[in-house]
C-alpha cells in the first residue's frame, strides 16, 4: 500500500512509446507540469525513453523521487521502468480532459493510428474506435507524401493551405494514394493543390471514424498531426466543426499517462 | 502452441476421437453409400435419413484454420486465380482440392454431390459451384429468400416446394428412397441434440459461467456436422452432465470472472487461445455468443419438410439488422453481460456488414459497450495483434471505469 496523501514534493511521470516519437511529462503532485519533452522514437522507442526521461528529470527542478510511472503507446509493452501500462485510449482521453474539461470528442492522429475518442462529463471513456490496419489518416501518411512532394513534413499543411482548388485523390491507401499524387504531378498540376487533396483524403477517413462514435462538441484534436495547420482547416471545413487545439498536441497521452500516475500513485 | 488460460472440459478427449471418428469413416468406412459436401445451413436431416454420408467444409477449413494452415491454403487457391476478398472458409476449400498434399488430412474425400444452402451467405453459391466444376459432380442449390421482416407463407411454401425438389434431385442423383419415417426418427434425435445444446448454452448464465466462448466453439463441431445422429446426442448428454456438475459445483471456465461479455460473430481460429487469453487476463468470460446459438433452433415436427423449410429459412444470418440487433439486446439481459465484442470479420460479409449499426443499436438500448476487432475467422494474416492487443486493453480499462 501506498501512503493515502501525497508530499507537496512529490512528482509523477507521464512516457508515451509512439511508433514515431517518444514524449514524456513530468507533473508535481498539484498536477502542475514540471518538465516536458518529445524525441524521435528510432528503433523500437526503447532507449530514447529512457534518456528523455533523464534529460526531463535533469532538467525539471529539483524535488522528491518519482512515485508513480504510466507508460502508454505502442511500446508501452517492453518499457520495464514503469510501475504500470495503460492504453493510449485512456490516456489521450484523461489528458485531453484535464487541459479541457468541455471536450466531449478527443481526435487523436498519431504516426501509425487515428482514434476517436467521446467522453462523458466525468472524462471517463465512453466509446472509441480506431483506424483499421492502415496507415492513411496518420502520422505515417503524411510523413509519406511530404516525401513524394519533396516538402519536408513541417511544411506541407502550411503549402495545402496555398491552394486555391484541391485535386481529388479518390484513394484511402497510403501506397496508392502516393502514386495518385506522383500522377497528378507528372501532368503537371500545382503543388499545394496536390497538398490539399490529400488532406481532404485523411480529414475525410477520420471524419468516418469519427461518425462510427459520433461527434459531440467541445472536439479537442491531439497528436502530432495536429501541428498540421492544413490538416485542421480540412478537418474543420468538412467535419462543420470547430477543433480546439492544445498549446502541445503531441504529449498529450504522455500528460493522461502522468495524470494516472498521479491517481495510482496517491493510493 | 498458446496454452489456454480456462479450464479444460473432461469431455474433450471424447470430442476429440468422435471427430477423429467422423472424418475417418466419411473417408473409409462408407461401404457404397453416397458422400455429400453440404454447407452448415443446409438440411441435413434428409440426407442422413436417405443414408448419405456428409461432410462440411466449412469445418473442416475452420479445423485447417485453427491449425494454422488456412493461409497457406488461402494463397494456394490465390495463385489459382481466386480474389484475397473472397471467403477464407472458400479459399482454404480450393486450396486443399487443388493442393491436397498440402493440407490437413490431406483435403476432404471427393464428394459425389454437393448442396449449398444460401441461408448463410451468398458465397456458398459460386463457392460449390466451382467445387462442382473442379470435381465434376452435380450441386443443387438450395435458396432461403432473405426475411426482411417475419417469414411468410410464399416464402415458406417456396423453400418447401424446393426441398420437395431436392428430394427428387438426391433420389436421382444417389439412386437412394427417402423414408419419411427414417427422416422423422432423424429429426427427432436432431431437435433432441439441439435441446441438450441450448441447455448447455444457458447454464452460462450461472455466476461464474461453466464455460467461455471458445469451449462453445470448439464443442459446437458435432451440433453441426453430426446432427441428427445417436453419436452427437451422446457426446452432449455428457457435456450437459459436466456443465451442469461446474454450476453445482460453482466451477467457472476461467479462475476469476470479473466481467461477463457477449462475443459475435464466427471464431478467431487460428488464434483461438491467444486471443481470448487476452480477455482472461482482465477476467473477463465470454458467457455467450451470437454464433453458436445458429444451431440451438429446433424443428416443428408436425409436416416434416414444411418444418425442417422453415427452421433453415429462419436461421438469423438470414434475417435482418433489426432482428439481429434484438437478439443480441435480448441475450445480454439475460446473460447478464457488462458488454459485447463484435469481430468484424473480413471473410464473413452477411455477419459482419451492419455491425456499426447493430452495435449502435445494442449500444443504445442496453446502454453497454460494445467493442469492434477488425480480423479473419481463417487467414490469419489479417490479424494484426498490436492493434488488436491496444482496442482490448483500451476497452477494458473502460469497462474498468464504470
């Protein structure tokens, strides 16, 4: 048994192994976020877990031991450091919940999986679905057709948002919907507009998940896709909904995780 | 080979010959009589009450399935032209008549007629046709119009006029009479096997419930393709018997049932352990399931065929959302579940397509989570266990939540 109070000093850990990036929060026991960090996960996310958790410990001020750890993501099987793995699923839906306590749908797109989350008014999980064994709608999609563009990824929301007419790609799968683009280009259409096609193609899947689950606003969207700025205006323009973006989209799952930890490690 | 994390039926040893039995005599001890390749939905009483021997493929091929050879068998009928869409009960079948060293027990003997009933789905069809084609044997198609809604008299006296017309078709084919007391005494000892299944399905509404899914789907094979025989009547007598000693006994299937679920849809089989281990470890027990509850129907016996006609045109796969929806509410209360698994499965179209909105449905009036897993009954590379791993973990700890 654990002590039932917690020291005012006392902090908690957040890892979340994703299939592209890794991401820690450390938060105090007023769940207050005390360190934060995102790395690019390499070969099984093994090892940059364990330093960035070092360098946010390091870089955190100094304070007690750390009572709790929740590793969540994909590699969330193999990370031996922490006391307890749950589901991304919760842990996107707790943090989501925790930065806006209005959210209702949480749309989370990672590298390797989209999910839609609803949640009740307590931040409990209602009801999710996910992507099926696909990349399109993710991280993966888009890091792959910034490569057919010849854009790094960074930029290819901002270009899709240039075009002033988006060219149709008809297809869901990455694989095709690549040589799609690499069509469109040989006949010489425009860049952005290439761009924005495949946007409209992964804000149009997710949009499908979504409406397995249903959507009720407030619709918070997480994961690193969410720094796409096209992405978002997409996903607005053809959802009809507003999308609240957190300040830091890609920990969230870690902050959910941290957030358990912090719960788990009061008992 | 994934050990299972519930406790072994003392009967399985008797499964386990009676199958080994059955598929050794269809191959050698016929002694001159006819062997049939029928399809699980198919009335089988009248061929056995004519002393045709059966076979079915599709247990075998979910037999080749959970040996983990459909794949290979899949790809060998790929190769020959047939589409990674279809079927993988079809595919695994043509793999094996057109690789039979390959497969298990080296593919099923040659069959000398075939009747595919398309109350189950409308891959059977082409399915047996092209098994009718490859071996050169004569199909008789048998069609259960879908029931959009309550079955009615032109639908019932179409089906019977057909059986009346597959009862001439057999006796000429096979050169075989039908006895209409023979056939009585058949549908007799199937509704009495059928009885005693769906006595063994209920005991699982005990707390802690005697059995979980997969022992449901491993002791279903005699039900299906043993109906209407004293064999399947016996082997059932002594699993009613053993069920009914764990409910006495307070004995349940796995150590400790924390959740009780509702499972839909045909089995994972090539990862049967492993998979529902998954759900162990949460103790959660699948105390019912929509799909082996196919043959817990008995037949009126008043007019034989009219009765056997509208049993066989009823089977749920062939009716609507709605009336499958109900169902699956109506089981839940009664099963006392905290929620349903549905496996969207790639090869089965008529289960899995509407699933989303029978989910909604149940979902809505039940008030119950429900959890989709995206996977194969028979290839097994369409199972992609991360994915898989993440949704049950994530619906767990939901259901934990409640």
């Amino acid at each position: 048994m654990r002590t039932a109070s917690l020291s005012p000093g006392a902090r908690f850990l957040g890892v979340d192994i994703g299939s592209l990036t890794v991401k820690v929060v450390l938060i105090g026991s007023d769940a207050s976020i005390l360190g934060r960090a995102v790395v690019p996960a390499g070969y099984g996310g093994q090892e940059a877990a364990a330093r960035l958790v070092q360098q946010v410990l390091e870089g955190a001020p100094p304070g007690d031991r750390v009572a709790y750890t929740v590793v969540t993501g994909y590699g969330r099987v193999r990370y031996a450091a922490a006391d307890e793995e749950l589901s991304e699923i919760s842990c996107h839906a707790r943090g989501a919940y925790h930065l806006c306590p209005a959210a209702r749908t949480v749309i989370d797109m990672g590298g390797q999986d989209s999910k839609v989350i609803r949640i009740d008014a307590a931040g409990r999980v209602h009801d999710f679905a996910m992507n099926d064994k696909c990349a399109a709608g993710t991280g993966r999609f888009l890091e792959v057709m910034a490569g057919a563009l010849g854009v790094p990824v960074a930029e290819l929301g901002d270009l899709a948002l240039q075009s002033r007419g988006a060219l149709s790609i008809s297809s869901t799968c990455t694989v095709f919907a690549e040589s799609e683009a690499i069509s469109h280009m040989a006949r010489g259409a425009r860049r952005e507009d290439v761009a924005a096609g495949l946007h409209q193609a992964i804000a149009s899947r997710v949009l499908g998940l979504a409406a397995r689950v249903g959507v009720e606003p407030a619709v918070m969207l997480t994961g690193g896709v969410a720094l796409n700025a096209g992405l978002v205006a997409a996903l607005e323009k053809l959802g009809a909904c507003r999308l609240t973006v957190p300040l830091d989209p890609q920990v969230v799952g870690a902050l959910g995780a941290a957030l358990f930890a912090r719960q788990k490690g009061r008992r | 080979m994934v050990e299972r994390r519930y406790k072994k039926l003392n009967t399985s040893a008797e499964l386990q010959r009676l199958m080994q039995w059955y598929y050794a005599s269809a191959r050698y001890l016929r002694v001159g009589r006819p062997l049939a390749w029928l399809t699980s939905g198919a009335p089988v009483e009248v061929l056995r009450a004519m002393g045709v021997t059966v076979l079915y493929p599709e247990n075998y091929t979910a037999l080749c399935g959970a040996r983990r050879e459909g794949a290979a068998l899949c790809q060998v009928a790929e190769a020959h032209g047939y589409s990674q869409d279809l079927c993988s009960y079809a595919r695994t079948d043509l793999g094996s008549i057109f690789d039979g060293e390959r497969a298990p027990m080296h593919g099923l003997p040659r069959p000398d007629l075939l009747i595919a009933c398309n109350n189950i789905c409308g891959t059977v069809i082409k399915w047996y046709e092209a098994v009718a084609r490859l071996y050169s044997v004569p199909l008789f198609v048998l069609d259960t119009p879908f029931l959009h809604d309550q079955v009615s008299e032109s639908c019932l006296s179409f089906v019977v006029a057909q059986m009346e017309d597959m009862v001439r078709w057999v006796e000429r084919v096979t050169g075989r009479h039908l006895d209409m007391q023979r056939l009585r005494e058949t549908v007799r000892l199937a509704n009495e096997t059928t009885v005693l299944w769906g006595e063994i399905r209920a005991l699982c509404k005990a707390r802690p419930s005697p059995l979980n899914a997969p022992d449901l789907f491993i002791n279903m094979a005699p039900i299906v393709v043993l109906r209407g025989t004293r064999s399947a009547l016996r082997f059932y007598r002594h699993l009613l018997a053993e069920v009914e000693q764990r409910v006495r006994h307070g004995v349940g299937a796995i150590a400790v049932e924390k959740r009780r679920l509702l499972w839909d849809n045909i089995a994972i089989w090539h990862h049967l352990y492993r998979f529902y281990n998954y759900f162990v470890d949460y103790g959660a027990c699948f105390v019912v399931d929509t799909y082996t509850g196919g043959w817990s129907q008995c037949m009126p016996e008043g007019d034989l065929l009219r009765g056997i006609a509208e049993a066989y045109a009823t089977v749920f796969l062939n009716q609507s959302l709605k009336h499958r929806s109900e169902m699956m509410a109506g089981l839940m209360s009664e099963y006392g579940v905290d929620g349903f698994v549905m496996h969207c499965n790639r090869s089965c179209k008529p289960y899995s397509l509407g699933q989303y909105a029978i989910r909604r449905e149940v979902m809505q009036r039940t008030g119950l989570p429900g959890l989709v897993i995206e996977a194969d009954m028979c290839d097994e590379r369409s199972y992609a266990e991360e994915p898989i791993r993440t949704r049950i973990q994530a619906f767990m700890e939901s259901l934990g939540e409640r």
